[in-house]
C-alpha cells in the first residue's frame, strides 16, 4: 500500500515515523562535520566512525564524474579525469568495467567509497561489492530520469533490507523543460516497483552538478542564479543517513585474544605488484594484522586454505596506503601468502569463527569455445601462443573474477569461457590480446542447464530506450526472434520498451541495435528464469567477401568491394585464404563470394578510393560470426575467418550437411 503514488511533497512521509521510533542514542542529531584536508588516516577506527557507500548509476549519468568531485572535496587534490577508471578499456569506451574501493576522511569520519560498474554485463561486479555497503547513492540524469540500468543497479541494491539509499539528481545545470518533481516521482516510482521498505522510501534527495563541482539540498536552490560549491551537504547525509557497519560479536574473545575473533568477508580478489594475492572485503568482526596468520572458510564452513597476512592496506584514490592493522566494520585489502583467495570464502582468524552468508550472483548466460590460433598466420605477433597459456590466464581470471566460469573441453584441446554477456567476454579477449595472446574464438552459444532431466535454456528480461521512430523497428526485430513484448510506451519522442527473449536469440541484438539506431538506442538485459529449450530462431546475415588469395590486401581490390559492401580490413593487410574481408551489402544476398585482393599489378592504370574500414568491438566481431566462423585474435588483429580455410572443402562440407538434414 505505502507504494500507491504519493505527491513529492508528502515523499518523505516515511521518515517521520521512521526517526520517532529510532533509538535516541543511536540516531540522535549528529553536529555537521566538516571536511578535513591532508588529514592523516587512522588506521584502526572505530565503527561508529565508518560509513560505507556504493556509487551506482546508469551508464553517462555522471557517476564518476561524481566519484571525481567526492575525492577532490575529500581532500585528494588531482587534476586527472576519471580518476577511478584506471583500465585502458575503462578510459577508451568511457564506462566504469571494475567495482573499486576508496577512502575518503570527512570530519572524523571514514567514508569508504565503491565505484560500480552500470552496464549489466558487469553486474557480477556490482553484486560482489555491495556486501561490503551500507548505503548506496543513486545518481541519476535529470533529463533522463531513472533508465534501464538504472532499474537494474538498484534492484541490486535494495535485495539487502538494511541498505540506506541516497538520490543525487544530477546534471542540473543542463537546458530543461522538466518541473520540479518530475523526475523525484518517477524515481519514487521505481523505488515502489522493487519493493523498497518503508525506510528505504525515506530517502533523501539532493540536486548536483557533479561536472561544476557543486551539489545542494532543493531544486530551487539548483537553479537559483547564485554561486554553489562543494559538497558538503551530500558529505553530511552519507555521515547522518546511512548507519555505520553492523559488528558481529562471535563470542570468542577468550579464546582468539589477538584478534577477537576476525572474520572478513571476501569480496574482491586482485594481484597486486609488490603484495600479491589480496583479497578486498569488508571486516565483519575483530581485528587484522599484518603478520598473523589466517583461514579460509567456504560457505559451508569447511577450512579451504590458511596463509599469513603479508600486509593490510587501503585504497585512497589511485594511491594504495599500508595500514597494518583494520578493526570491524572497515573495507579493507588484506594481502595474503600461501593461498589464493576466492570470492564467497571468508578469512577467519580462528576455526570457530563461523562463516559470513553471502548471496548468489546471476548465472553466466553465453560461452565462447577457445583454442589455440590455426590460421595461417598463427604465431606471428603474440608471445602467448599455447594451449597452456591460455589455460593459466583463464585460470586465473576466473579466480578473480566471479562472473566468469571456465571449463576445459573433453578433449582437452580448448576452454569453454562462460559470462554474464557479449561486453563481458568482449572486455576480456581484448584484454588478452593486448597482453600479447593468441586464441580463435567460436560463435557465442547460450549455456543451457538440465533440470530434472529436461534440457532448459536462459531467459532474460530487456528494456529498450529509443528515438520513438525505431520503436517499430524493435518491435518487429523481437518478434522476429521469438520475444515476447510485454510493454511499449512513449514520452516526448523517445519510446521504451520491455520484452522477454532466449538468450540464444538475444545474442547480436545490441550490435544491431547499435547500428541500426545510430547508437541512439539503449539496450538492457539481465537474466530472467529457465525455460525449456526451443530451437534458436533463424538469424538472417548477409553474405560476406572470403579471400581466395594469399598476400597483401590491395587498395585497387579493395576499392572494387566496398562499392557493394562493407569492409572490415584496410589496404596493406595480410590475408589469407579463408579470411573474411567484408560484408555484402549490395543486392542484400546471403551467399558468400570469393574474392582476389592480392593482386600483383605491374601498371597504375586503375585508381583507388580512400578505403573505409567498418570497426567492431570485439564483442561485436563476435556476434557477428556464422556457425561455420571463427574469429582469429592476436595482438596486431582482430580477424573473421572461416572454420574451414579452402573453398573446395566448405562446398564438400556444405553438400555433406545438407544430405545429413535430408
């Protein structure tokens, strides 16, 4: 009932009768703090004087640039952008990929900050990060309003009851025709649609302009024509809103006097230059020490692993700072020898420390098959080039990154690489390949599941945020591909839609979505239930230009073909037969066409255009592949190919098939 739409006036109701039933010495009135500058951090703080917060948002609603400001307010002086997206894949595409920690000292408070990703593809991120929060800040565009990923961020949040939300409505400064309370109604609204509890309905709200520097506590202020600075005010509620870590008290004190019964969560798992194996988490209970040794415990309680703490440290911006000693309740990365941690598994200091509950992250939904590079080209540019580097770097990836699963194949000739979706798995070949390995990649495939002997199939739930122009568009792409469209509405030229859709059919409808909107289009998924499996749907693409020649690619060919297509290499390039050159386009046809552009000329009487390249991300190279495709990764390039390199063989193949099915 608390849900039914309330006017933004009366949207704070809730908190009167939350405050009159709080217990005075807890949640009395706080002094305001003030910012200290330069501060030195003290490492083992009490409880009452920690907060931890998550910063999450819809991608390009200006999170990190918020992130930015509350370091810079925090007394971190930096003229650096994007100070937290430290991965060259982050400062490329622009978006948050790693969940990361810092600290901020306000007054005598210790505000620990995680950066999250908003991209659903890396929700595993977001997941294992908020068990280390008590509080979340919601940011979100005043233009926009709440948005896909905005839904999905939250839902993520609000699944742990005792998690204080903050609003920050941002981008305030911008040209609007929005009216005070509109967008507080609709993120009301979405706060109502996830079930938010009465307390987390008490949530303030705060208007910023997170790239001028300045956040304050009414709308009217925000567009007042006077100076604003700082943040203070967001400051304050973090310190007076969001309740300090709970301590658990396991009752072994006696027995565990040096650190009083430790226990840590595991939240993060990295290797650092210098520290090693280190584990991020948030302490739940005792004290951790450099020098003591420690155990591990999986969820059920069973000792997996024990080691010494090598160090306890803390990240402050893009400095990391030795602390030696944490206390309860405090975020901290504890590096550790003898053993690698692994998230879920708690660091304990004494075998009757219980372990800490966690919840289970979403499922991988799509896999790729990865071996060794074939092509004749094999071994040219990476210095990673076997089977058993592959496999150590998969190891090892997937030990620190929980979304990702990896699977050796029966054979033992390649890996089965599971995640969360395209961008996911994208981010992550492309990371390897700038770290010099060579892999081919298969077609992605959907990771189907048996249940009671029945083979089932994942499901996901999508909204699509478009020009209202490509809304049919969508609408006939999804019911092309076997969706079902649950819901479509329109508000001021940009229509939203909400479908369900097999993951297996799901699969290039970004890249698609991408292209044929311009990237106007905004496309949000994430994993709904098992159903039954059913045959993919047919997934039409145009045919495409296989070299059949080997050499270097000529401009005078080359110019020919993107007459009827689009090219995927430029001139000069090394081919060979097999390789996939481009996409027809002309006379939409879907045979492929065997094509020459080594050609040796001894004159220069043809002439040649500027060649126009059609770049994919890796994710969508991916996508795009048939099932006779596969994709050749190596540091110097991306390339599609075919399965089966020589013509010849592909016709015999294809007959051979075709019989099959007869």
């Amino acid at each position: 009932e608390h849900c039914a739409r309330a006017p933004v006036s009366t949207m704070r109701s809730f908190g009167a009768l939350r405050r009159a039933v709080r217990a005075p010495s807890l949640w009395a009135a706080r002094p305001l703090a003030t910012p200290v500058r330069h501060a030195s951090l003290v490492p083992d703080v009490p409880a009452s004087k920690l907060r931890n917060v998550a910063i999450i948002a819809h991608v390009d609603h200006g999170k990190t640039t918020l992130v930015d400001q509350l370091l810079r307010h925090g007394g971190l002086s930096t003229g650096q952008q994007r100070l937290m997206d430290s991965n060259d894949l982050e400062r490329e595409r622009g978006i948050t990929i790693l969940a990361k920690a810092t600290r901020i000292q306000y007054g005598d408070h210790i505000l620990n900050i995680v950066d999250t990703p908003g991209h659903a593809d890396f929700g595993g991120e977001v997941e294992r990060v908020l068990s280390m929060v008590d509080g979340v800040v919601l940011v979100v565009d005043l233009v926009e309003g709440p948005k896909t990923q905005t839904k999905f961020v939250l839902q993520k949040a609000l699944l742990n009851p005792k998690v204080q939300p903050i609003v920050v409505i941002n981008k305030v400064d911008r040209p609007a025709e929005r009216q005070e309370g509109e967008v507080e109604s609709e993120i009301f609204d979405l706060f109502c649609a996830l079930d938010a509890t009465e307390e987390q309905l008490d949530y303030p709200v705060f208007y910023a302009s997170a790239k001028n520097g300045w956040c304050v506590t009414t709308f009217s202020e925000a567009r007042a024509d006077k100076e604003k600075v700082g943040f203070d005010c967001l400051f304050d509620a973090i310190v007076n809103q969001v309740s300090p870590p709970e301590v658990i008290d396991h009752g072994i004190s006696e027995h565990d006097d040096k650190m009083e019964g430790f226990s840590m969560l595991v939240s993060q798992v990295e290797v650092i230059p210098g520290l090693g194996n280190t584990a991020t988490g948030k302490v739940y209970s005792g004290l951790i020490r450099k020098g003591e040794k420690v155990l591990c415990k999986n969820l059920d309680g069973e000792v997996v692993a024990n080691g010494k703490v090598k160090d306890v440290t803390l990240q402050r911006g893009v400095t990391r700072v030795p602390m030696g000693v944490a206390g309860a309740g405090d975020v901290v990365s504890v590096s550790v020898t003898g053993f690698m941690p692994i998230w879920t598994w708690t660091m304990v200091s004494n075998q009757k420390v219980p372990p800490i509950a966690c919840r289970a992250i979403d499922p991988p939904l799509i896999s790729v098959v990865m071996g060794v590079n074939t092509s004749p080209l094999a071994g040219k540019d990476g210095k990673h080039n076997t089977l058993n580097a592959l496999g150590e770097r998969l190891k090892k990836e997937a030990s620190i990154n929980v979304a990702i699963e990896v699977q050796e194949s029966e054979d033992r000739d390649a890996f089965m690489v599971k995640g969360r979706g395209e961008m996911q798995l994208g981010v992550l070949l492309e990371t390897m390949r700038r770290e010099g390995y060579e892999m081919t990649l298969s077609p992605v495939q959907v990771v189907l599941a048996e249940v009671d002997g029945q083979k089932m199939e994942p499901w996901e739930s999508v909204m699509v945020e478009c020009d209202q122009e490509h809304a049919s568009n969508f609408v006939e792409k999804i019911s092309g591909i076997g969706g079902q469209v649950h819901d479509m509405n329109s508000v001021n030229g940009r229509s939203t839609l909400k479908f369900e859709v097999a993951s297996q059919n799901f699969i290039g409808v970004r890249a698609w979505a991408k292209a044929m909107s311009g990237g106007t289009a905004v496309v949000a998924s994430e994993f709904l239930e098992l159903r039954p499996w059913q045959p993919a749907a047919p997934r039409p693409r145009n045919g495409v230009f296989v070299s059949s020649g080997t050499g270097s690619a000529q401009a005078v060919d080359l110019t020919k073909l993107q007459k009827v297509g689009n090219l995927f290499i430029p001139e000069n390039t090394p081919v060979y037969v097999g390789m996939i050159l481009g996409e027809i386009t002309s006379g939409a046809t879907a045979e492929d066409r065997d094509v020459n552009v080594c050609k040796q000329r001894s004159n220069n009487y043809e002439s040649a255009d500027k060649i126009n390249v059609k770049s994919m991300y890796m994710e969508q190279a991916m996508a795009f592949l048939a099932p006779d495709e596969a994709l050749e990764v190596t540091p110097a390039r991306v390339a599609i190919r075919k399965k089966i390199l020589d013509a010849n063989q592909r016709r015999i193949e294809a007959k051979n098939l075709a019989k099959g099915r007869m």
